[in-house]
C-alpha cells in the first residue's frame, strides 16, 4: 500500500490537470494580489490571466514589482493578500504541485560553475524525480535545443554569460513544465543568439504557456501575444502590444504634404472635423503638416477632399501609430493619465 500511495496521487493530479485544461480555465490566474514588505506596498491589488499557449511579455521599470510577482508565482515569497494559480494548482497552498508545473530562468540563473554542463542538467533532472533514462533522453533534447551540443562537457566555469543563459533554459525546460517564465533570457546574448532564442521562445509556446519579463521593447513585440505592463506596484495596462500603441496612445498622429498657400491650408486643415493640432513646416515649395486628431479618429479623407475641392497638390498622406516603445514611456513616466486607479485593457 505504501507503494500505491505516489501512484494514486501521480494519478489524481493528472486527473485534475486534465480536468483543469478541458474547462479552459487560464494557466496563470492573479487575482487581487498584494505583498507588503513592512511599510513598503511592492505590489498593489494586481490581476491578470495568461492563457495556455500564449507569450505574454511582462513589462515595467525598475522596482515597478515585476520580480516580486515572479518570486510569488514561482513560490518564493507568500503572497500578503489576494490569490494566484498555476496550472489550476494554488501557489501558497500546493506550492510542490505550482512548482513541478513551472520552468523559472532567473535574470542571473544559479548555475554551479564546478559543473560541467551535462553533470549540471543530470543533477537537476534528479530534484525532478525523473528516471535516470528519462533524463537520458531529456538532456539529449535540451541540448540540442539550446545549441550546447558543443558546450556539453564543459564546466559551467568557463562558458560566456550567453552560454550560461543557455544553460539556464535548458534547465527550464527540462521536465516540460506547463508553464515557463523567464526573467530577462536574452541578456548577454550575441545579436544571433537573440534572434535564435526569440525564434525558440515562440516555438516553445507550442507545448509551454510563457511569461516573458524584459525591457527590450522590440523583442515583445515581435514575440508576445499579450503584454502587462505593471508600475509602482500596479498594472497600468494590459493587452496585445499593437493594441496598446495604436488604440491607447493620446491620438494618432498624420503627415500631410501639400502644396499651396501655407497659412491657409494650416487654418482649413486645422478646422476640419476631429483634428486637433496642426504644426506647419514650409520645405521645397510644400507645406510638410504634422497633424494630431482626437482619440482614434482618422482624418485622411477629410484631407485628400480639401485639397482635391482647393485645388492644392497633394503629394504625401501617411498615418504615425505610436510603438509600444513610445506608450510604455508614457505611462510610466506619468505622461499619460494616471493608470494606477485602473489598468488598461486593449
């Protein structure tokens, strides 16, 4: 009977997560969360869900509370308030069941440099219970995705920061947990090994839900579904990165050239329905116009009508979106209206 035991939970616990995966339910759900360290608030009240499958970048600056909700989610720090799942699996009160679903790559993953790289994901491969065969095959795949064929009996010593980041993955990834969440994995990488680990994030997003940290915009873009950018202990904004740069940034902005007489075009320009602003600059004979309309509105026909009824030559009329790049710093220089009373949804 004594046998039976880890068989009978091994068997429970896969009956829940299947369960948990056919109801649909998010991977990761953080509901009303809130940690203190004495007087200091870290985190404020956040909620968020990551569905299963998905890359969602996790954003913020320094000391916004990105590493505090990692810490949380990963089983580091106990929560003060609020609740957070993993996998359909409470992070405080099953913490062993959240922590065989994750694969966590810490900004500075704790590797042993005496080790050489194969010894290291062996070792490893054993605090996760798998069989010595099991690992065999495991660490072959690992490798093999992680580019450190060539590295494999080396010691951790002697590998680059890149290459110890790779390892790092590796680990992640090596008892393919549900979840994977990386904290900065492309810091110390070569423009290659950038690119090729972006590439594998994503393809990792086909068996892994992924929880991406970084604060290189352009790389979530490229590779998120979703993202959340948290600040001074809350979420200021939340939904997919194109999303947030065109529909939540304070208006689009147009570049009109036209020909014609410069102060009219500017008052008839500025007077059509939904425009806000107008800045004129005169270069080669055409008025060069930069034009910022209210909300989401689009003014483009307005102006290819006013010129076609004056007359006026018009040679270029293009919308400007505002990027990621240029909503994050917004908010979070308090540019835009003050998100902490209520997070963006895009």
């Amino acid at each position: 009977m004594e046998h039976a035991k880890p068989l009978f939970a091994r068997v429970r616990n896969s009956f829940v997560q299947m369960y948990f995966t056919a109801t649909g339910d998010p991977m990761i759900r953080v509901r009303n969360l809130v940690k203190r360290f004495g007087v200091v608030t870290a985190i404020d009240g956040i909620s968020f869900d990551v569905e299963k499958g998905q890359v969602v970048g996790f954003l913020g600056p320094n000391g916004a509370g990105k590493t505090t909700t990692i810490r949380i989610l990963t089983g580091y720090h106990p929560a003060t308030e609020g609740s957070a799942s993993v996998a359909g699996f409470d992070v405080l009160t099953q913490s062993l069941h959240v922590r065989r679903r994750i694969g966590y790559l810490p900004e500075s993953a704790p590797l042993y440099p005496e080790m050489r790289v194969r010894e290291y994901l062996r070792f490893r491969s054993k605090l996760h219970g798998m069989s010595s065969a099991d690992a065999a095959k495991a660490i072959d795949a690992v490798v093999s995705r992680c580019w450190l064929s060539e590295f494999v009996n080396r010691p951790i010593g002697q590998l680059s920061k890149g290459m110890r980041q790779r390892v790092g993955l590796a680990d992640a990834i090596l008892h393919d947990p549900d979840v994977l969440i990386l904290d900065e994995p492309t810091v110390g990488l070569d423009p290659t090994q950038i690119r090729e680990s972006l590439s594998l994030i994503r393809e990792l997003s086909e068996r892994h839900t992924v929880l991406f940290s970084s604060h290189i915009l352009p790389q979530v873009e490229q590779i998120c579904d979703e993202v959340i950018i948290i600040n001074r202990g809350r979420i200021v904004a939340y939904g997919a990165p194109k999303k947030l740069g065109e529909e939540k940034a304070a208006g689009s902005r147009l570049i009109a050239e036209i020909r014609g007489p410069g102060a009219e075009i500017e008052r008839a320009v500025g007077a059509l329905p939904g425009v806000e602003s107008v800045e004129r600059q005169t270069h080669d004979g055409w008025e060069r116009l930069t034009i910022r309309a209210r909300g989401r509105d689009d003014v483009r026909e307005g102006i290819y009508k006013l010129a076609s009824q004056k007359g006026w030559g018009l040679r270029e009329i293009r919308r400007e979106l505002d990027s990621l790049e240029d909503y994050y710093l917004k908010i979070t220089s308090g540019a835009m209206e003050d998100g902490r009373s209520a997070a963006v949804r895009a």
